[in-house]
C-alpha cells in the first residue's frame, strides 16, 4: 500500500500547481502523502526503514527537478515515481 500513496503523491503533485495556478501547492501533496506513507512504513517495517524510506522520498522529489531538465518533466516524473514504488515494495511492502 505505502508504494501506491508514495508513487501517486509524486505524479499528483503537479496537479495543485497546474490548476490552483501556484507552484507552490505543489509540495502539499507529496508532503501529506509522506506522513501517510511513513506512518504506515513505521508500522510495518519499523522507524529505521521508515526514516531511510522518508530520506530516499524526498532526495527522488528534489532530484526529479533536475532530471526532468534532462530527460522532460513527465518521463522524470515517472522515473521518480518507479524507484519510490520500488524501494517502498522492497522495504515494507513486499512481505506485508
């Protein structure tokens, strides 16, 4: 489950800003669904992985910026998204 909440929020979060007209709405969803995600991370897999998960998801938010310069906003988008799914499968959802 937290790999659905944590792949979603990153390709949700340019919708905020494409119809609220602020970029800055953008960091609302994927903060709201880290909490989420992590809350439900710390249950499952403890607080060590929980934090190491939290870490990796907001360095994949901040590097899909720089990536998307290289490769376009939306196959970064999903790239980003790929590797938060994938290393919250391996950690706290694969044996859940």
């Amino acid at each position: 489950m937290t790999l659905h909440v944590r792949s979603g929020s990153v390709s949700g979060a340019s919708r905020p800003v494409r119809f609220g007209q602020k970029r800055q709405l953008g960091g609302v969803v994927p903060a709201v669904a880290g909490a989420a995600a992590a809350q439900q991370r710390r249950e499952r897999a403890g607080g060590k992985a929980a934090g190491a998960l939290t870490a990796a998801y907001v360095a994949a938010f901040a590097g899909s910026h720089p990536l998307a310069k290289k490769v376009g906003a939306w196959p970064a988008m999903f790239e980003v998204a790929g590797a938060v799914a994938l290393a919250s499968w391996a950690v706290a959802d694969r044996n859940a």
